[in-house]
C-alpha cells in the first residue's frame, strides 16, 4: 500500500491550530489537522467563568478577518461588546465550534499519541492507530500538557490534589472543603465558582495582595490613551509593544526574552470577579507552603507566614491554580529522539522567525512559541500573528 503524503500537519485544534488552518485553505496545499475543537477550553476550564480578554481580543482568524467573536454573537443574538462585557467561556466555544465547521470542516477528531521523524519525514500515530505522513509539522498544542503542579504538593495522595486544569465541571465539590492556591484569574475565578457550587473554601497565596483589575473606563481622553495605549493584552505601552512589535522581540536576547514572559503581566483576576470573592472566602496572603501531607483522609498543609507560626490547613482537597511552563519535554507524544534534536531554551523550543524549530519542517504555535515571540502567544489574541505568518511561509516554500 502508498501511503500519502499530506504537505501539512496540524496538531490541535484550539485558537492557533484552528485559524491556521483557515488561513491555509486559499492556497490548495493538501492539509491535515488533528484535534478535539477548542478541547481545552471545553474540558480543561470551569464551566461558569469568563474570559479575561475583552471581546474585540477574542477572535479566531480567518483569511478575510470576517467570521469575528463579534459576528458570532450578533447571528446568536448574544449581547456583545468590544470592551467592558466579559465574555462566558460557553460564548467563545461556542464560536471556537462553529469556526471550525465553516473553516475548518476537514479537522480529525482524534489525538495524536507519537510524532517521530523518519527520512526526513515526519510520522503521526493517531489514538486509533493510523499512521500519517507529513512534510511539514506544526504543533499548536495549547497549555493543558504544561500545567505547573508544585513539587511541595507531591506527598499529597492524587486523589486529594488537582491542577485546575483538571476541572471543567466543579459541582461534584458540593459540600467539601477546598484549598485554592494561586493568586491570578484562574485562581479567583475557580475559588468563586466552587463558592457558587456548594463548596467551602479557602485561598492561599504568595503574593501580599490580590491585584485585581481595575474595570475599563470608556471612553477615554486622548492624553489617557497616549500615556497608556488599549492593547489586546491589556493597557499600557508594554502591553502594546508584545502585540505590535513581536519580530522585534524576537530579536532581543533570549534572557531578556524568557525574563519578560515570566514578569509581564502577572497574576491579576479581573474585576468582575471581585464581588464574588472579596469577603466572602478566607484569604491566606504572603503564604507559602511549608509542607504537605495527608492525615485521615484529609490533604493537610503547613502553611508558612511571615513573622508568624506556622499554620496547619486540612481541606478534602487542593486545587493549584499554579500557571503554566512550557516545556518541550512535557509533550509526551513527540518521540524523545525527536525531542532531543529541538534546542530549546529554558525548556521552550528556540524557533527562528517563521516559527520553525532547529528541526527542519517542525513549527510551535501557542504558549510554545511566547519565549520567542513574547506573552501576546499566550493569549488567543495571538493567534491572528501566528497564523498569518506561519501561512504565509508554509506556502511560500
């Protein structure tokens, strides 16, 4: 038997994966992309929240920028704003599906469990055991494969210690007692909805407050918004250099590059979660962990504050709202001979401008990719750079 050859794989089909194969359909190259859509905003985020992006920062990309988050609501009569109305997940899978089935109508729904490289040749093993051949690979992942876990909590049995990552749906929390550690949106976001859910719960965090976002003020005097310009990352000039100038980041030192994705745009709930928190559940600020353990079928942490004892928590359950480190190695499916041969830095792939890895034909997209392009690849706003770009090159060559 032959087998074919497609030009172009495509690993996920969230934001990235999504537009960019949009955005390949007008040149007739033979594409195949693999993927549960928008799997992990449906499966990997609580039902219930909302998105910390504006509407006008939330779309996916089409050839013709036609199909917007703001088109998707007007047909579905669903109340929408570019600023100041944040948008409910179930909005925005909801566009992310029918996205997908106007651009995107070819996608496999299925996972990919081994990439290896062969003669040149990249090798694909899908969960239903059928090999692919492609040229070209480009993973758009997403985050799910880099939850951070925090080593303190590795003596806490699995059962009693979860990334949030892990919960889509929060009722089965009803009636227990949770510890919700972080201090971003996730964090809020998750501890306010298993307050909603029936659960009780306490925060605890490292950082001596909570900064949450101030709400947008519309509209703003011109001096407000040349001192500190609206981006799709938020506002200030920092914000809107990562979402203006990101092949200029690129060409700065990866320290600088790493340094400013790690410290950009910190930890910040958004304002509309601050009602549903504030008051209303115990925070432990300025608090690390010390020590963890189990104790009659309770999770138990020693909680570490500054100029105080040490404080013993003993919840049904921990919940670590810990962020995210991309990392080459955390992508089980690419094989490691294949892994070993992408040089990476601070375990990212080190990609060139076109998104390419050291290995010939390999491509990042997503939060892969932001040490190379800066923190406007860890939103979905970045989506539209990326899939323009990494179009344009696939077809060129």
């Amino acid at each position: 038997m032959t087998m074919t050859t497609a030009d172009i794989a495509i690993i996920g089909a969230g934001p990235y994966g999504l537009s960019l194969a949009a955005c390949l359909r007008p040149y007739g190259h033979s594409v195949r992309i693999f993927g549960s859509p928008m799997r992990s905003w449906s499966h990997h985020m609580p039902q219930g929240m909302h998105l910390k992006s504006e509407g006008f920062a939330s779309n996916l990309h089409d050839p013709g920028s036609e199909f917007t988050l703001e088109a998707h609501c007007a047909e579905r009569a669903i109340p929408y704003a570019h600023i100041g109305l944040p948008v409910a997940i179930e909005t925005f899978i909801g566009y992310g599906l029918e996205f997908q089935r106007r651009y995107v109508p070819q996608l496999e729904n299925v996972q990919i469990t081994s990439l290896k490289q062969s003669a040149g040749v990249f090798e694909l093993t899908t969960t239903t055991g059928e090999t692919a051949r492609a040229r070209r690979v480009v993973v758009a992942a997403g985050i799910v494969s880099f939850a951070h876990l925090p080593p303190e909590l590795s003596s806490i049995p699995g059962s009693m210690v979860s990334h949030s990552s892990q919960h889509s749906d929060l009722s089965g929390f009803k009636g227990r007692k949770v510890a919700v550690l972080g201090a971003g949106a996730s964090a809020v976001d998750i501890a306010a909805l298993l307050l909603q859910a029936g659960a009780e719960v306490e925060l605890v965090a490292r950082r001596a407050a909570i900064q949450f976002h101030d709400p947008p003020n519309e509209p703003r005097l011109l001096l407000e918004r040349l001192k500190a310009p609206r981006s799709g990352l938020g506002i200030g000039w920092r914000s809107r250099m990562c979402t203006d100038i990101p092949l200029v980041f690129h060409a700065m030192p990866s320290s600088f590059r790493v340094k400013v994705v790690k410290r950009h745009l910190g930890p910040a709930p958004c304002w509309f979660t601050r009602d549903a928190v504030d008051g209303r559940i115990p925070m432990h600020l300025s608090t690390t962990i010390a020590g963890a353990d189990s104790v009659n079928g309770k999770a138990r942490l020693v909680l570490r504050r500054p100029g105080r004892e040490d404080m013993r928590l003993e919840v049904d359950h921990v919940i670590a709202a810990t962020g995210y480190k991309a990392a080459v190695s955390r992508l089980s499916f690419i094989d490691q001979s294949l892994q070993a041969q992408v040089r990476t830095v601070a375990e990212a792939p080190v990609l060139n401008r076109q998104f390419e890895s050291s290995v010939l034909g390999l491509y990042f997209v997503g939060a892969a990719a932001a040490n190379s392009f800066g923190p406007l690849l860890r939103f979905a706003f970045g989506a539209r750079f990326a899939a323009k770009r990494v179009a344009s090159h696939l077809a060129r060559n």
